[in-house]
C-alpha cells in the first residue's frame, strides 16, 4: 500500500498500489468523456485516442532534443510534419515549421524571430512592440514580459474583430510585429488578415497570425462549407501562423507549430551559444529536451486521419456548435453572440435584466458543467469538441433550467477571475 503523507519515500510500492492510487485520484475530476468540459481535453473517439497514446508509448523514452543527431527517426517525423501542415496552410514550398509545446511557446517564439530579425535589420532592441487587436490571446502578453516587448492592445471594430486601420496608426518605429488570430478565442471570429497584410506589406512589418485554436478545424470548415475568411500562409503580407496539433489535430500534448512563410525565418529562430566548457548547444526552439512521444503522436494521427477524417471530425465539432448556438438562441432572456459560425467557439449573454449570466454559470457549475466565464461582455463563452455533440439537447435542456432557477429566485452571482 501506498503511505500517505509527505516526504520522500523510503521504500518503493508495487505498480499495482501506484497504478490503483492514480486511478482513483481522478474520481473527482471533471467527466471529459460526457463532454462536461470546454477545453482543455480535445477528443473525438476512442480509437483516435488509441492512437495517440500508442504513439506516443513507442517514443515515450527518447528526447526532442537529441533529433537528428541520435533520433533520426524524429527527424523525419519533423520534416513530414513540417510538409503537411505548409500545404495544409497554403505555404510556400521554401516555407518551414518549428514544433513547440504549445501554443504560448509558439508565441514567444514568433515574438522572439520578429524581435531578433528587427534588431539585425533595424539595429534597434529597445523599445519595442507588438501591435494587436484587444481580443488577442493573453499568452502574447506573457511573450512580451519574457521578451521585454510591449503589447499594443488596440480597440476592436465591428463584430468583435481587429481594426486594421487602428492598429496601422499604433505602429511606430520600435514595432516589431502586428498579430491577428484565426479565430480570437474570446469571441471566436476571425479578424481580417487580408486587410493586415496589407498593412504588414506597406510598412514591412512581420504579420504572425495565431491559429492555434482553430488552425485544425479552419481548413476542414471551409471545405464543409463554413464561412471561413482567409487567414493563413496563403495570404499577402502574412509571415509566420501557430497552429495547436494538441488541440484538434488530436495529437498528445504538447505539440503546436509555428509556421513561417520564409525558412531562413526559422534559422533565425534557432539558439546557439558557445561560451561556456561544453561546447556549442544549439536548440531549434525555447524548450531543450522536448518529448518525442508528442512528436510521433503528431504524425501518427494525422497519418490516420488524413484530410477525410478531419472532415469528420471537423463535422462533428462544428455541427455542435451550431447545435448549441440554435438551442441557447431559443431560451428566453439568452442570446449567442454575433457572428457565429467561423470557429467551434461560441459565447452567449443575458439580455433580461432578471437573469444573471454569472447566476446562470453557478447553476450549470453546480450541475456538473464548467462553464467558461468571460468578463466582456459578462457571458458564458465555450469551446466545442467533437464529444459535446450528443449532449447538445442535455446541456441547452439544463441551461434553460438554469435561466428558470435564476430567474425565479433572482439569484445573483459574479465574475471569477479565477475560473476558465
């Protein structure tokens, strides 16, 4: 048996107690299978979910860090990977890719080539600024306190989306970048990347568009026929896109892409240094050692799946959204924000005085949901996956009994800063 307690422990348990004690460690967590969550776990079925983890099992010991030097396996992986996702995204075929963690690594690191290549061309590291929409992912901020930038948060236009001409008036000689996303997460529209090209184009700036929440259901919407405005590699003016695998491209975590429209871009990227005993360390990216398993994860699945399983999986998650969307749309006192259909995002708001969205989250919290919180508007702002499409009907059914709860017993609740 396992003791309880802290310290470290003297004597080692069998797998047995260790692999019980794991299990039941996660008795009170959220039931992400039932779809009760609205991020953080991105899953289609279980024979997907197979797949990823056996993947990830056969390469679970060998180290990023050590591709093509002792893992030459990993490399080719890479380089597949690399191959897909530029055509996937429109890319040049002189384009490349850098495999990161996450979405925040690919950030910092799109943050952190625009900052290099401005220093070299420019000969100016201080200050400087990333120019975006208000409605950008907070990860760019925490980019711009690693790196010193400042982040240029410029009001929105209409529909929720970036102001092009606003953002081209914030621009000075320190920027170093203007970001848009594809789509935002707040509001899951997708800002008008053409329109920042252009910007980009005239006043040769580097253009990084974030995608890492929709970079792998935008391209398989489209083709399903979704409203999908051009956002990627494909675009003028566009330089470098991040696009999460570990989101739904249904890879392990962590596994996202930054994508560049040039690949001396990516050697700019890279890390070296040579001033210290040991000799020369070079990394590609910010992380040193990396697991591989999420690398042959990545290529696994989109191996499997291939570009008509996407559309599957693409289907299944957008038709619950605009599931859900249909359904709260219906309730009284409720409505979905505008536009929709861009993303398998959606957000909806009170518009009855009598009924407190926050009230209304604390109901669903309290049934067994995780509703996501959002400050502006106060709403309740969630993400679809592809296991949220049975439970559409059960999910509207206790939101229209939550909005009754609330309104009855005029019950009042408030935004949590801590909540999703």
């Amino acid at each position: 048996m396992l003791r309880e307690g802290g310290g470290f422990p003297k004597d080692g348990a069998a797998w047995a107690d260790v692999e019980e004690a794991l299990i039941s460690f996660k008795q009170d967590d959220l039931d992400w299978r039932r779809g009760r969550l609205p991020a953080y776990i991105y899953y289609f079925d279980e024979d997907v979910l197979r797949v990823q983890m056996d993947a990830y099992r056969l390469y679970a010991v060998e180290n990023g860090l050590g591709e093509g030097k002792a893992f030459f396996s990993l490399t080719r992986m890479l380089e597949d990977i690399s191959s897909m996702c530029l055509d996937l995204f429109n890319g040049p075929s002189d384009g490349a890719a850098s495999f990161t963690s996450g979405g925040t690594e690919s950030l910092i690191e799109a943050v952190r080539t625009a900052k290099k290549r401005h220093v070299l061309e420019k000969g100016r590291d201080y200050p400087l600024n990333v120019v975006a929409p208000y409605s950008a992912h907070a990860a760019l901020n925490k980019a711009g306190e690693v790196l010193d930038v400042e982040i240029r948060r410029i009001p929105l236009a209409d529909e929720f989306r970036a102001d092009p001409a606003a953002m081209a008036g914030a621009v000075d000689d320190g920027t170093i970048m203007l970001f848009g996303s594809a789509p935002c997460f707040p509001y899951g529209v997708i800002d008008p990347i053409r329109e920042l090209g252009k910007v980009a184009l005239e006043k040769g700036l580097w253009l990084h568009v974030d995608a890492c929440w929709g970079g792998f259901i935008s391209p398989f919407a489209k083709q399903l026929g979704y409203p999908i405005p051009d956002w990627d590699l494909g675009v003028p003016g566009v330089t470098s896109v991040s696009a999460d695998i570990h989101k739904f491209a249904y890879g392990a975590k962590g596994a996202s892409l930054l994508l560049f429209r040039d690949a001396s871009l990516k050697e700019l990227e890279r890390f070296s240094f040579s001033d210290w005993p040991r000799g020369t360390y070079a990394t590609p990216t910010l992380m040193g050692s990396k697991p591989a398993g999420s690398i042959a994860s990545a290529w696994a699945v989109m191996n499997y799946l291939g570009n008509e399983g996407y559309l599957r999986t693409t289907k299944a998650a957008m038709d619950a959204t605009m599931g859900f969307i249909r359904g709260i749309d219906a309730i009284d006192g409720l409505h979905c924000l505008q536009p929709t259909g861009e993303a398998n995002l959606y957000a909806f708001v009170s518009d009855d005085p009598q009924v407190d969205i926050m009230a209304v989250a604390d109901v669903l919290q309290n049934k067994g949901w995780f509703p996501g919180r959002m400050r502006e508007p106060l709403a309740i702002q969630q993400g679809v996956n592809p296991v949220h499409l049975p439970i559409v009907d059960e999910y509207v059914s206790d939101v229209a009994s939550a909005v009754a709860e609330v309104r009855s017993r005029g019950r009042q609740g408030q935004y949590d800063e801590n909540s999703y």
